[in-house]
C-alpha cells in the first residue's frame, strides 16, 4: 500500500500508565491496527508499548519516534523504529506526521503533544486525559478511533 | 559578559494578546533587561514582541528563536534573530535555552512550551495564563520576574 | 519482524540523477529490499524515487524522511512516508536513522549526508559520488549492498 | 542595533585544528567583531573558539549554537549560547542563521556544514579547507571576511 493511502494516526500517552489506560491504549492499538492505519507514536514503554503491542498483534505498522540516538530504546512491537536524537523534540514529529492524534491519559509530555495537535489543526481523541479545550472526551477506545479515522480520512481528502 | 554567566529566561505567550497581556510582557521584559538577563522569546509580535520591546530599551540582550528561514520576521527589538526553519519545533528550542520561563497569557503554542518546561523541571511563572498543575501562577510582572530570577540562579549554580 | 532485527540502510543520492545513477540505485533498493533490510531514504524523485521502487518491488520497507510537511511530496513506493518539516536538517536524521550508508551519484545535499555520516561513524559505499576521504568506492550495486549490510550487522551487533 | 541591521556570518572548524588554522580564525573573528557582524559558531573549542575570542575581543557578538543541552559547553568568548540538544543537526541552524560563511580548516563535520552552505545558496569562503567545487578559496583572513560580509550585504539587500 502506498504511503499516501493509509491514514497516519499518533497515539499519545505516558511511560507511566494506570492498567486502564494500559487496556485502552491497547484496544486502540489493535483498532488501529485492523482499519490498516499507520500508528505513529513514541515508541517506548506504557502507553506507547500497549498501542503498540495491539497494532502489531493486528498486523499493523507501528512507526516509533525515540528520542535518543539508538534503535534499541524501541518497544518490541515497533515495526519501524526512527531514532531521532531531538529529545522531546521528537514529540513535534509525532504530530507532524499524523492525521489525527488519540490521547491517553498522560502526563506532561503527552500535554505538549496534545497542545502542538490544537495548534496544527489535528483533532485529539481523549480517554481520561488532560481536560484541555479543544480535546474531544470519548468514552471508549473504539468511539476514539472511530472518530479519530473519519478525521484522518477527511484531512487526506483534503490535501489529496 | 560570557554567556555562563547572565541568567536566561523565556518568556512565553501569543502574537495575539489582550492589552493587559501585553502591558504585563512589556514589564516583565524591562525588569530582565534591567537585571541583566538574556530574554529568549519566539521573536515574533503580541507577547513576545511587547516582551522584547521591554527588554531592549532597558538595554538587555533580546534573542528571538524564529519558526522560519529568515530573519525579517523578527520584531524590531530582537538583538539576536536565530531563523530554525523548524515552525513550531522551535517551541523546544527556547525551553531548553532558559533557565526559567514566564508565561503571558497564551494559545496552544504556550500551552506547548509550558508542557516541555515542566517535563524538562524548569519553574515556570503564570500571569493570567493556562491553569496547568506546576504553573505558578503570580500577581504582577515584578513578583513573575523575582521569582523566574530566583530559579534561573538556583539552575545556573546547580549545573556550574 | 521487530524493528531491532532488521538492518536499516539509507539510500542517498540527489533529486536529478542520470540514466546510469538511477539503474544502480534500482538494483542498490532491489538487493536491500530482498535481504529484508528497512532503506531509510529522503524520499522524493530522483535516485530516491529509483531506489524506492527496487525495495518496495522486492516487498521491502521504505522509509521516505520528508523535507516538508506533507507526505504527499513522498514518491509513490515509498511505504512509511514520515513529513519532518525540518528542510535540509532532515538529513540528519536521515543518517541517524541508518545503520550504513550508499550514495548514488548526487549533489550538495549528498555531500551533507556523506559527510553526516563519516562524522557519525557510519561506513559509506559510493557509487559514482563524491571522492571524499572515507568513501569506500565500490564498483557495482552488489558490492555496496553487500559491504552496507555486513557493516550494519557489525553495528548492530555491536549495540545489541 | 536591531537584529536585521547586521550581517550575521558563520565561521565553522573543527574543535582540532592546527596554529595555523587557529591563528586565521581568531582573524577572521576580529574582523568581523570589528565589522560589527554577528558571528555564528558552533560554540565550542578549537577554530570555534579561537573565532570567538576574535570577535569577542573586539567588541562583537558572538553566537555559539550548542550540540548539547547546557550553556556550560560553550567557550568563554561566547555572548549568546543555544543549547540546541540536537547534536550534529545544529550543523544546519548554524548555516540558517548565517548569511555568509568563512570555513578555516575543518573536518567531516565542517564539510557537511560547506555541503549544506552551498546548497543553501550561501557563499563559501575557504581558508586551507576541503576543495569543493563551490568553495572560494582565498589566501588570508581579511580576503575572506570582506568577501563574507559583500555577500551578506547583497543578500540582506535581496532579502530587505
């Protein structure tokens, strides 16, 4: 499939997560994963590791942006790994290279994300995240990628 | 005055601003320019154009981290213009080049940068910004400027 | 496969290439992708186009590093299309994401890739490119891919 | 002096250099602090330094752009230190900034820095540094900073 025809989706969430937010991230992983989207995230552990894990499992592309210089920092389940070098830096190309963004819970650097997503002009999916105006509360991890889809649908149409 | 030496401190907030924002960046600028500290900013107008205009009549060094190529968009009170061409990367930028950061008002950029300072443990001073646990939010410029001096000297002794 | 198992080799050459510099980059992408190595590449015409095209015809992944913002600039085999914003400082990234390098024919931004990587200690096999102390001028698409990826193995050994 | 009014020139080396090389940039550095330009490094040792002391001592200002994250790397004549965090990649914000570059000397990483000059459509004076077709080769430190500062006049003239 080329590149053009697949949505990008970014999952977003903390290294540090609660068993819920470790379920959610999964499910939406694995929801990802099955649509065929390319989900784009951090590419370490927690939330990064469980969406990750649910989009390989599906058989999906996992692209990692890790923050330092070496592959080996990647979760197993990464599938392309990036190894940046920008530190969180690196959160900015998360965004820039994803249609839509799905957060889950988080913690600060999951709110510079979220923040760099508004400004863009990218939707956020939120599951028990930052309470920011702008970010759109679902209620599960389907209703988030189900919208987070449409919206990547509608920006590639957009730019097509 | 080697660099090492005069504390650097961001201040953070949008090209569009209110003008109590503005009149309160305007301040903030003229009291680091006055106590002798680097003022980082966007380079851009609104908050950091008001900020910049502050610091530079009080003689201070004002340097402005453009999101573009060329220099041509700083305000006309930068001293330093760096063009990244990085567009709202360079938000990371100036959080890494300040000791300390003071947010005016603000949109989803300062939303970002807030983010990236608290994740990178930099204190950053509120005036009638985003309510984010971590911000500290003050009453007036002189209090914002005190207190972002204060830890910009306890960062600087830290690392020297 | 996990993104640690497979070597990651960049293909790097420039946008305007010749008949001859475009047939190697083919067989350069063809033999990568048939040894299941990731060709990290910047993912616009040119030789980037031609060695795109040998990998993902061989079934391989081909990741295009993007100037722009957009991943519609990517060339159409291009199958995990990453848009950096970052200009010319994609390069960088480029080389960093790669365990070897090959250049094919190619112009200034070459040199800077070239140059990048030998900085970074990375071998470079070049076909037709600059004569740069450290190039190791190979002969034929078979010998660069073959030393490119025994130089990959060796790093990642090395790392793993 | 307002950061449009001045011709900002980058002055790149490596952080190992010979008498020579050294002796050459800390001319060309007092040139150019003499000149009133804004001098662009790489902030460390070596011909960074020895151009940085130049201008220093002559009363310019001098920006040295970090690889790493703290202000503590850069040499004692810097006035205004970014710390970038970007490692290499900061090879390229050294040549954004700058209008025109001198190159003293040099090694790889002056080389990818000549490569994305001259890409970049800046001009390239060269004192004993790699022959590149492109590079101007001049026979002393004064032929090279008034070649500098011409052409970052008629590219500020271009641009204004």
């Amino acid at each position: 499939m080329p590149a053009g025809a697949a949505p990008y989706v970014a999952v977003i969430g903390a290294s540090q997560a609660t068993p819920r937010d470790l379920a959610d991230a999964e499910a939406v992983g694995r929801l990802l994963g099955e649509a065929g989207a390319v989900l784009v995230c951090g590419g370490r552990g927690g939330v990064m590791a469980a969406a990750s894990r649910g989009a390989a499992q599906a058989g999906g592309t996992v692209v990692g942006m890790l923050p330092g210089d070496g592959r080996d920092d990647a979760n197993e389940w990464v599938t392309v790994a990036i190894p940046t070098g920008l530190g969180e830096l690196r959160n900015g190309l998360i965004i820039r290279s994803a249609d839509a963004v799905v957060a889950v819970g988080g913690a600060y650097g999951t709110l510079s994300e979220i923040a760099l997503a508004l400004q863009a002009g990218r939707t956020v999916q939120g599951l028990h995240t930052w309470e920011i105006a702008g970010v759109d509360a679902v209620g599960s991890p389907q209703a988030a990628v189900a919208a987070a889809l449409a919206a990547a649908r509608r920006r590639t149409a957009e730019q097509g």
